[in-house]
C-alpha cells in the first residue's frame, strides 16, 4: 500500500476573519483526510504580530510547505504570506498546487496565474480535481 500524499492548506490567516481562515480548512480536511495527510497551519497555537513567534510561524509553515505533496490553496484575497508559500512551493520546491479562487482569470494576480499550477473556481471543484487526479486506482 502506497504512503498517502500530504496536502498543507495555505490562504490568509493574518488579517483574515478567524472564521474564515478556519472554516475551509475544516471541510478540505473533512473531505480529504481519509486519502490524505492534512498539514493545516492553524493547528499551532501561535498569534500574529508577537515579535518573537513570527520567525517560528514562518518557519513550521514553510517546513509544512516542504514536507507537502500539494497544496491546496486558497486565493480569496491578496495575502503577502500566502504568495510567498506558492512562490516558494513552486519555483523553489517543484509543488503541484491547487488553488481556488472566486476571481476570474484576469482578476488574479500574474503571479498567482505563473505559479499556481491550476486555478479553480471554487473548494468543491479544488477537492474534486485532487481526489480524481491525486488518488492511486487500483486496477486489477
């Protein structure tokens, strides 16, 4: 039996509504952690803007950022610590990255466009794609 592939689950924390930054990532996990590994950096328990944890929520973030197979992420708004994720997920480390996004293709930024490997237009469609293109058939 195959190692299940690790999914981190990257959008606006910071200067997000706290409801908001959780509540997707409770139902991507609910729907994908039976297949997958879920890397949800909200499970630690740091604030933003404390002078000393913002080097260790950088840090765990980009160790999940390395550890991951995917990411899943979510392009609701401009956020300065998601863009680095996918920049570093991708140009860095080769990630296959997912995202979803209520933007239209030429509403969202270039960047994004450039390292985002496929934008869709919503978290169902996002879960969808990564159970048909990222679950190993078995075929007999």
């Amino acid at each position: 039996m195959s190692e299940r592939k690790k999914i981190y689950l990257s959008g606006p924390i910071m200067d997000e509504c706290p409801e908001l930054a959780k509540t997707w990532r409770e139902r991507a996990t609910e729907q994908l952690k039976g297949d997958f590994i879920m890397l949800d950096p909200m499970r630690r328990d740091f604030k933003d803007r404390e002078f000393d944890s913002a080097n260790e929520i950088v840090e765990f973030d980009l160790q999940d950022v390395r550890d991951a197979d995917i990411l899943l992420v979510n392009y609701n708004k401009s956020s300065i610590g998601t863009s680095m994720e996918v920049f570093y997920a991708a140009h860095d480390l080769g990630k296959f990255i997912v995202a979803f996004s209520p933007f239209t293709f030429q509403e969202c930024s270039p960047w994004m466009v450039r390292y985002c490997t496929k934008i869709l237009p919503s978290l169902e469609v996002a879960i969808a794609y990564i159970r048909n293109n990222f679950i190993t058939k078995h075929v007999r």
